[in-house]
C-alpha cells in the first residue's frame, strides 16, 4: 500500500529530524544558559541571514535537482544527473561572488545603519565570506536526497551541520572565547563543505551508465527550471527569517533571542511535513509525469493524513506547556509564551493543508508556488513592519500567522482548481 511504505519512509526521515531538532535545543539550551542573550542573538541574526542569502545563491538549484531526478529515473537515465550537478555548481558559485562584490560596494556605515547596530557590518561581512561552502553543502545534502541517498541526506541536513558548532560553543565556554560564536558556527559549513562534496563526487563515479541516450540540459535549461523555485524558496526562507532580521531593528539582540527560541519551538511542529515532503518529491515528479492521476491521489492523500496525524499531538503538548517548556532556556525567555501561541496557531493551519508546496514544485506549477510566495513575503513584510513595532515580538508572531494563513489557502485552492486533488487533510 501507498499509505504503509510513505509511513515507513517517513518515521525513518522523521526519526533522523527529530535526532536533528534535540540536537538543536540542547545546543540552544547550552547557549541560552552559558551564553549572554545578546550573543545569542547576534547567533541567530547571523543563522537568519544565511538562510535569506543561501536562498538567493542556491536559484532553486537544490529543488530542481530532486525534480531532474526524478524525470531521470523515470527515463532510467539517473547517471545524466552529475552533469546537471556540475553546471548547478558553477551557477550558484557565480552568484555567491556577486555578493561579495556587493559586501564590498556597500558601505559599512549605510548597512550598520539600516540594522541599527554597529556591528551588523561585520557579522553580515562573515555570513557572505562562507556562504559559497554552504550553499554548495545544501546543493550536495539536496544531491544525496535524488540519489535515494535519503538518510544520510537527512542526517547531513539536521544533525551533522549542528554537531561542529555544539562542540566548539562547549570549547569556547570552557576557554572563556564565547566572542567567537559566530566564526566556530560559520566554520562548520567549511567542513560540511568538504565532506559532503566528496561524497557526492563518489557517489557520481558509481552510477552506472544508463542504457539509454543520456539526457543533456543547457544552462538556460536549468536556469529556466530553477529560478521560479528560486523565486518561491527565497520568499519561503526570507518569510522563515525576515521577522528576525526586522525585529533586530526595532529591538535588541535580546528580544530576537527570546523570539528565536519561540520560532524554533514552533518549528518542530512542521517535522511531519517536512519529513513527509523528503520522501515525496521525487515520487510525486515521476508518478505525474507518467500520468497516473489515480496512485498520484491516493498518494497525495495519504501523505496529508500522515503529517496531520503527527502534527497534532506535537501541536497540542507545546501550546499547552509553552510557559513551562520555554523556562528551560532561561527565565526571560517566558516572555515568548505569547508569541509562540500565536505561532502555533499557523503551524496547526500548515499541517492541514498538506505538502501542497512541493505538489506544485515536482508537477511543473513551480511559477505559479513562485506568485503565491512572493504574494505571501508581500504580505509577511508589510505586517512585520506595521506589526513589530508596536507589538514586538508578538506583532513578528502575528504577521507570521497572518501570512501563513493566506499562502497555504492560496496553494490549496490552486491545485483543487486545476487538478481537482484536495491537498489537504480529507
């Protein structure tokens, strides 16, 4: 059955995740009790940016790869991939040296000004200095994932990017260098870098060549499929992080502290789609362009059963003990009770609508997810700057909700409208 090997698939991604979000809230518990918020928070200024920058780096390379292997495997011609690999590289490589350039052409004062921080300069300085290694470590990580590498895709995406940055905070706190936060978590990627790039290459060097023509894709080919999930991941990153980047503006390094834990918590609700989307991607691009609407439905409803079954109990214990979970990384960071209410509240939305994101990515509607994101950072910006300050961290929370309401209903009704499928929870 559909339902039972999706299940399988996806406890497994689930499980590798779930090992990736402890990770991640020992390492956040660590520097929230060992750390000074301030430098906690210029922490996740830095991880917001990277993730913001990385979007526009990687041009939806890292999504269309999944989508390529996908059509490859269905034409029994997957050793076509490395080649694609190699002319994505050059592509994202090109335009993480635009931003250098850019750092180099804008003047520290204007940046330190916009952020109103004397030291958003240098950090965003850092950020730009690796950003080539870590958006080729996504592209590798995304690599692994279409070459049904899935589980030590997973494990490089969620616990072995946070294990050298854990390790070296534990470092610095013992030798009293906790300054060096941010370099020691930029440096992680380097490593990534390296490992996961050797990795791949060996994988490419094991495919055995297909039978078949071998399928060739120009740049402009790749270009053309890439950039309109380039468009709908920059929007999805920056509607991820821009609460962080604009609450840093109107607020101190403290306050986006406590916001970020609130963020994070909020997070681990969207696990069961994430993990869900992991292993569909590929499945939903080879079932459609084989035209079997039928499995192809049975698929997408199962897969919306899954994440909201998962969802719900995750969902319900947080919003329930939110005052009490949020103690443990200190005792200001209550005050994020609020915000994270409020974030709950979008995420419970999410999880009913099911992976209509990646539905439209791997069945060729990737610009029409491109004009119902770029709709939703539309909206998600505006509500921020309206919202946070007033409200604070709470007005960031509500712009997110506001936000995340309208572009799943968006998606939603999208794919009913043209493929009669009810992406969600049926």
């Amino acid at each position: 059955m559909i339902s039972s090997g999706i299940l399988k698939k996806s406890f497994k991604v689930l499980f590798i995740r779930g090992a990736g979000v402890f990770l991640l809230f020992m390492l956040s518990l660590f520097l929230t009790n060992f750390y000074s918020p301030e430098q906690v928070g210029r922490y996740d200024f830095v991880r917001a940016t990277i993730m913001i920058l990385s979007g526009a780096s990687l041009i939806g390379t890292n999504q269309s790869i999944i989508y390529y292997s996908g059509i490859l495997k269905s034409k029994n011609s997957l050793s076509s991939i490395k080649n694609i690999y190699y002319k994505m590289a050059k592509m994202t490589g090109a335009i993480c040296l635009l931003f250098i350039v850019g750092v180099f052409i804008v003047s520290e004062e204007t940046i330190n000004q916009a952020f109103n921080k004397n030291d958003a300069y240098e950090l965003i300085f850092s950020t730009i200095g690796v950003l080539f290694f870590y958006t080729i470590t996504m592209l590798n990580i995304d690599t692994l994932r279409g070459l049904e590498k899935t589980t030590i895709s997973e494990l490089y995406r969620n616990v072995f990017r946070y294990v050298p940055v854990f390790i070296f905070s534990i470092i610095l706190f013992l030798t009293q260098n906790q300054e060096w936060l941010i370099e020691v978590f930029l440096a992680g990627f380097i490593l990534l870098f390296i490992i996961t790039t050797t990795q791949t290459i060996r994988l490419f060097k094991k495919l055995k060549p297909s039978n078949n023509k071998e399928q060739s894709f120009s740049y402009a080919q790749i270009f053309k499929r890439s950039y309109p999930m380039a468009l709908s991941a920059i929007a999805y990153f920056i509607m991820q992080s821009v609460d962080i980047i604009i609450l840093t503006a109107y607020e101190g390094y403290d306050k986006v502290a406590y916001y970020s834990i609130a963020v994070k918590l909020a997070t681990v609700t969207a696990l069961a789609l994430m993990s869900v989307n992991i292993v569909v991607a590929p499945k939903i691009a080879e079932i459609y362009n084989n035209n079997d609407h039928n499995t192809l439905n049975n698929l997408i409803r199962d897969s919306s059963r899954i994440i909201f079954s998962i969802s719900l109990p995750v969902l319900i214990i947080l919003f329930v003990f939110s005052g009490f979970i949020l103690s443990f990384f200190g005792e200001n960071y209550v005050l994020a009770k609020d915000a994270l209410g409020i974030l709950l509240v979008g995420q419970f939305f999410s999880s009913i609508c099911g992976p209509g994101a990646v539905y439209l990515n791997m069945t060729g509607r990737e610009q029409k997810l491109n004009k119902i994101l770029i709709a939703g950072l539309f909206v998600n910006v505006i509500l921020n700057f309206i919202l946070i300050p007033v409200y604070g961290i709470e007005g960031a929370a509500a712009a997110t909700l506001i936000s995340m309401l309208f572009w799943n209903t968006l998606i939603v009704t999208t794919i009913y409208k043209s493929d009669k499928i009810k992406i969600f929870i049926s």
